[in-house]
C-alpha cells in the first residue's frame, strides 16, 4: 500500500516522474493561463465599483493564493524529511522555496499597485499586508539558512524546522481579514455560501487559481531535477543521464 511512497525516497524514481510531469503541466498551465487572461481582461465586466481597477485580481488573488499552497507545500516535504529521513524531501523543499517568495513578491507588488488608487497609498500596515511580508521574511529565512552551514545535511535539516515553524503565519494571513479590522476586501470565493463574484468574473478567476497551480507543479518539476543532479552527482546514475 505504501510502497509508492516509498518510491519517493529514490532520487532516479522522482527524478524520472518530475521529468514526465512537467511538460504536461506547462502545457495544462498556458490553456488555462491563457483562457484566464484574456476572460479575464477583456471580456469580464468592469466592476460596479471598482471599474476596470480589479482587473489586477486575476494575477494578485492566485499569487496570494500560490505564496500559502507553496510554504506549506514547503513545510510538509521538510516534515517528511525529518520524519521518515526521506532525503528527496530535503530536494523538494529547497525547490519549492524560491518559487513560493517569487509568488509571495508578485502578491506584495500587485496588492500595492491595487493599493494605491483604492486606499490611496501603496503601502499600509494592513493585517493581511504585514503578515504577506513575514511569510516573504520566512521564505528568504529558509533560503539563507540552508547555504549558511558547512554541512548540507544540517542546513537542510534546519531549514525544515524554520518552515514547519513559520506554518503559523498560515491560518494568520488567511484569516487576518477576519481576525482583525483590515483594509484589506474579504474572501469573496473561498468562502461558505454561494461566492460574491458573477460567473463571467469566477470562472476566469478561477481557471487563473489553476493555472498558477499547474505553472507552480511545472516549475517546481524542474527545480527538483536540478536539485537531484546537484545532490546526487557523485553517483553513477546522474553521470549517465549528463553524458553527452
């Protein structure tokens, strides 16, 4: 029953199936990415209230959304690391890292830049805004941590702890619009009841929630790659996959 599990502590065996999944996944991500877009931007109504400004949602909103799925992504594979001395999880959490603080600055910057015209300034100490900026804190902690040590084995193990502790800042930056009086506009898709939004803004909306997922899966397939062939160069299986 485990024994796919099991199959993750093989470096050739992941190496191998993130090598198969990442075409799929870059080709899923630009028809739904694509379809986002232009739904999205040109035929998605203004808002009666925003106009044409909330456009920036269909990037912002799924940034968000991916700077979350990605640390905690992060943390679980560290966990497993730690927990069942699966090495490949070292891997994954050190290529998952960078792609969640690239979508961490991306959701900072847009939310900025939606910012300025709606409240009037690019910058607030918004409880959603403060705690999106401690989780960028926590993915450049966790980047540094891990080159900081002599012994890579350490490094990685202590950039595990840091991400499984940074998990609090989680429910925080989700929950912040509900736990404390923000700026910041409320859940308006992930939420209980029917969502705030029209079909003909949701569903690019959403097909864009998809989309950065898949570009995420694709990406982060060849980080880990790259991440094998550097951990596992001295072995003979990786000098015959680099063989001209």
């Amino acid at each position: 029953m485990w024994t796919w599990f099991y199959k993750l502590a093989s470096p050739p065996y992941v190496y191998g199936v993130a090598a198969a999944l990442t075409r799929w996944f870059l080709v899923l991500a630009t028809v739904t990415i694509g379809y986002g877009l232009v739904a999205g931007l040109v035929f998605a109504p203004p808002d009666y209230q925003q106009g044409d400004a909330f456009r920036i949602i269909y990037v912002h909103a799924p940034s968000a959304w991916m700077s979350l799925f990605a640390y905690t992504t992060m943390a679980i594979a560290g966990a497993i690391a730690l927990i069942w001395r699966i090495k490949m999880g070292h891997a994954v959490a050190a290529a998952s890292a960078p792609i969640g603080a690239s979508f961490t600055l991306l959701a900072l910057v847009t939310g900025s830049l939606w910012g300025r015209p709606m409240w009037g300034t690019y910058w607030a100490w918004d409880p959603r805004l403060t705690s999106e900026l401690i989780l960028l804190f926590l993915y450049v902690g966790v980047m540094s941590l891990r080159p900081a040590f002599e012994d890579s084995g350490r490094g990685d193990r202590a950039a595990a702890l840091l991400g499984i502790v940074g998990l609090v800042n989680i429910p925080i930056v989700h929950y912040s619009v509900q736990w404390w009086n923000s700026l910041h506009q409320g859940a308006t898709v992930a939420k209980l009841g029917k969502p705030s939004m029209p079909g003909s803004m949701l569903w690019p909306l959403l097909s864009m929630l998809l989309g950065f997922m898949l570009f995420y899966g694709a990406v982060l397939c060849m980080r880990i790659r790259g991440e094998i062939l550097i951990r596992e160069r001295s072995s003979s299986w990786v000098r015959e996959v680099i063989k001209p």
